[in-house]
C-alpha cells in the first residue's frame, strides 16, 4: 500500500496512521515524502515526485514478493487528490484507491484501468469542504465508469480510524 500524506505533511504521516494495520493485516507499507510542501501535480503538474514514488515502487518490488492483485494507493486531504489521480492514470497497477477527504482529480490524468475507489469526507470539513468536493466528485466518478464506495462522518478533516479501517477490510475483501 503506497500512502500519500496531505499538504505539509511527511512520510512519517503514515506510518503513524496505518503502520498497526499494516502489521494486523499483514501488508507492507510505503510512505514517501513529497519534495515540497505537498505533491507536485497539485500545484504544477506531474514531475519529481511521481518520478520518485515510481523509483520507490520499483525497489519495494525488486526486494519483496508482492501481489499484483494487491496493490493499492491512499492519502489524506492533497495526499488524497494524488492518491486519485496516480490510481486513474495507473488502474492497471493500482487495483484500489482510498481518498481521505480529497479536494479534486489533478489535471492531466489519462486514465489506464478502472480502480475501485473508497472515499471518505467529513461533513463539518473546513479545509476541503464536502459539498465542493466529495459529494461533486462521487457522482462524477461514478458517472464516468468508477466503482465507488462514499462513506461521510459526522467530523472534520480528518481519518478516523474506524474509517481508515473499515476502508482496509474494504480493499482487502
């Protein structure tokens, strides 16, 4: 499981958040840093971080068995933005995508595949509010051939675990 962390964030985001369920379930875990502030595509475009997520990849896989069936990406709030927009373009790597209060789709997304996606949003969000963004972009991605389960939660920006858990045993069923 590939984890983009939100606007600000590191690599250690998601360590914190999923590294108990990855030791639960049995999966393994790779969490980047973006090179600035947040990932690429969500100011300008594609570039060094895609580059270095694929270079990452390619060494998880160089090094451990993994289940092509099995392979998923996930972020929260930008990380969540990302997550949607490298699992559209690479459905045939990505078999799921899991978006934690995303904002949009990056531009520039040529989609290869149709990934499952799970979405979850808060409905008292302040920073990426549901109405502009979750509940415009489900029924979108539905409409253009997405498989998509939405679960909204009575919170804020936020993961909460029984979300993040439930979206799991969602991509792992």
């Amino acid at each position: 499981m590939l984890y983009l962390h939100g606007a600000t964030g590191n690599e250690q985001q998601g360590i914190r958040r999923l590294s108990a369920l990855a030791d639960e379930f049995g999966f393994l875990l790779l969490s980047p840093a973006s090179q600035e502030g947040t990932w690429d595509a969500i100011r300008s475009g594609y570039g060094p971080d895609v580059r270095f997520i694929d270079q990452a990849l390619t060494k998880v896989f160089a090094q451990r068995r993994v289940d092509p069936r099995k392979i998923a990406v996930c972020g929260f709030s930008d990380g969540a933005s990302y997550a949607l927009g490298l699992g559209m373009s690479n459905g045939d790597l990505f078999r799921a995508v899991m978006a934690f209060s995303p904002g949009f789709v990056p531009s520039g997304v040529e989609e290869t595949g149709t990934p499952r996606i799970f979405i979850s949003h808060g409905t008292k969000d302040q920073i990426l509010p549901i109405d502009t963004c979750s509940r415009r972009l489900v029924p979108h991605l539905k409409h253009t051939g997405y498989e998509v389960k939405f679960q909204e939660f009575d919170g804020p920006h936020a993961m909460p675990p029984e979300i993040v858990r439930g979206a799991i045993e969602w991509f792992l069923n």
